[in-house]
C-alpha cells in the first residue's frame, strides 16, 4: 500500500504535502515520492525513487508551487524485491498524454495488463521499462480517465464510469487544470482520512499526515468507503461512487486485536509488514468474527484495506505503554535508507 496527500488552500503546498508524506511512508512506502501541483493554471510535476529525504536532493520537488497538489510515496511489493521495478518514471503522479490532468492511485489494479493491451496503441506509456516489459499499473487509470473527460464527461462522470471496470484495490486521486483548485478523490475501500479548515481541504492516507495543520482544521474524519469527493477550499461534496458496489460490514474487536498484537510481539520485534503478516493466519479473521475463508474473500473480492484500524490500535499500545515503535533503515527497491516503523514489547 501506499501513502497519498493532497490540499487545496492557501499555504506553501510542496513542504506540507512533503511533511505529511514524510510522516506516513515509514508504515508501507518510501520507494518512491512524486507531487503534482497547479501553479498559474499549469500542472507541474516532480517525481523520484527513494523516499522524502532523498528526493528533496535529487528532484526540484521542494520548489514547487501553487495552491492545489497531490503527493504520493509509493510501495510496491516488486520494487522491494527487485529494483527494476523501482525506476524514476514508475513514480507517481501521472500524467495525461497533453499534461493537462494528474492523477495518483493507491491500491492495486489487478486486471491492468488488459486495459495496458487496450490503451497501449492510442497513448504512450510513460512508466514502461522495457527490461521487464512492465508499467506502474495506475498508469492505465489516467489514460482512461482522460479518454471520457475529452469526449465531454466530467470528472466525476469520468470516474464511476471506470471504476468498476479497474478489478482490486482502488483509491484515485486527480487534479485538472481545466479545475486548478479541485481534487476529485474515488475510493473503493482503502484508507483515507479528510481534513476540513476555512478556506483549505487535506486529504491524506492515513490520520498522521494531517498533523502538521490538525490543529488548525475544523473537522478530521473518515469519509464512507465507496465514496467519490470532489475537494474544494473549505469544502468536500460527496456521492457514492458505485451503486452496484455492497459495502462490507465490519466490526473490528481492538481489544483481541490488542491481545495478538503482544502475543506476536512476545516471540520478537516486528516491523509494520511482518507484525500485519503474522496477523494474516486466522488473526485478522477471529478479530473481525469471520471464518479463514470469509476473510480471505472479503480482502479479495472487495479490495478491503485494514491499515488504518491497524495503525491506529497500535497507536493505542504506545500510549498505553504497552509497546514501542522505532523507524528502522533497510535496502529495498533501489534506497538503502527505507525508513521503516518496528514494534517492541516495552
């Protein structure tokens, strides 16, 4: 999973979208940063392997400006393995073929090779390396996006047309400079956190991110899964975003939850990935009242996304003294220095 960010408002945009980016990406991401702001109606666009520390050395990224961007630090479970699959131009944001529109996605688009093999004789593929024959499959989205929005639908037509079309885990971001000061948002199910003040919206994967302004915005909440918003200063309208799409209904019981999270941690430290992992074998299941089976088809066929309730019942443990959490640094992708959060018993 990755780790998004976007705002629309009056403050400096690329050292809060940088900030926020900067406090989520040692969960899941860091393989990659990119931002793409609206300055005087043009989009601009700044992106690089390696999370925020490094592309701040490497990019312009820091100098952007404007008063509408969308920020992305990425995870890839190929890149982390293989660093071909971690090149500058895999990096979100992405663009359209005349620069005119960005967008990001969070999730995995499972079926994107057929929409690849589609769009591919129209549109050129800026993140295709051809070592490996692959692209960043949330390249597909924007192409298809794009596509409707030339033909005369608008964004929001745009984007509940396609959406049941992208099979997985699904969360889209975009900016347009026919709209320099909106940021339409479509999520299926995967973590997201909305912040309202006066004059200003932010939005970003996880709580942590709005710290920078948290106590400056009016309102902090989860929007409803299958939502799509469309983010204006001071503003979020929202709709749902497929009717033919059921909801799953889910209850969390944090306190067993709690009680595995320290029985795993008992055996040895973990960092975020593993500690979730070793959740994976009838954990997740027995704290949600499902069966094995159930769960596993619920995060299958639904693209439901747990991270958030995770992040924020290991942040009970920490208050409560009962664990610790530390940023460790490893090699992944083509970064030595992934910054990752690992847990302790105290």
């Amino acid at each position: 999973m990755c780790q998004l960010a976007a705002y629309v408002g009056d403050r400096p945009v690329a050292p809060l979208l940088l900030k926020s980016l900067e406090l989520q990406e040692p969960y899941f991401a860091a393989h990659a940063t990119g931002m793409a702001t609206i300055d005087k109606g043009r989009i601009n666009v700044e992106k690089a392997t390696g999370p925020v520390a490094k592309v701040k050395k490497t990019t312009g990224i820091t100098k952007l400006k404007g008063t509408t961007g969308i920020g992305h630090s990425r995870y890839s479970a190929l890149a982390r393995e293989d660093p071909r699959y971690d090149i500058d131009r895999m990096a979100h944001p992405f663009t359209s073929d005349d620069g005119t529109m960005a967008l990001m996605h969070n999730g995995d688009i499972s079926n994107f090779k057929e929409h690849w093999a589609r769009l591919r004789e129209k549109h050129p593929f800026k993140s295709y390396n051809s070592d490996i024959d692959w692209i960043t499959d949330s390249e597909v989205a924007v192409h298809m996006v794009d596509d409707l929005v030339k033909r005369g639908e608008s964004f929001e037509e745009a984007l509940k047309e396609i959406f049941p079309k992208l099979a997985g885990t699904v969360l889209l971001c975009v900016i347009s400079e026919s709209e320099p000061e909106t940021i339409y948002l479509a999520n299926r199910y995967q973590p997201c956190y909305v912040g309202v003040g006066k004059d200003e919206v932010m939005w970003c994967s996880s709580k942590i991110g709005l710290a920078p302004i948290k106590d400056e915005l009016e309102r902090i909440y989860a929007p409803p899964k299958n939502s799509l918003m469309k983010l204006t200063r001071g503003r979020v309208e929202t709709q749902v975003l497929d009717p033919n799409y059921k909801v799953p209904e889910m209850k969390l019981d944090g306190e067993m939850l709690k009680e595995a999270i320290l029985r795993i941690l008992n055996v040895a430290d973990l960092d975020f990935r593993r500690l979730r992992d070793a959740l994976n074998t009838n954990g997740w299941a027995k704290c949600y009242g499902l069966t094995q089976e159930e769960w596993l088809n619920v995060r299958r066929l639904h693209g439901v996304s747990i991270v958030n309730p995770y992040i924020e019942t290991l942040d009970d443990l920490i208050e409560a003294g009962k664990i610790a959490q530390r940023i460790d640094y490893r090699m992944e992708g083509c970064t030595r220095d992934t910054p990752r959060f690992a847990y302790s018993l105290r």
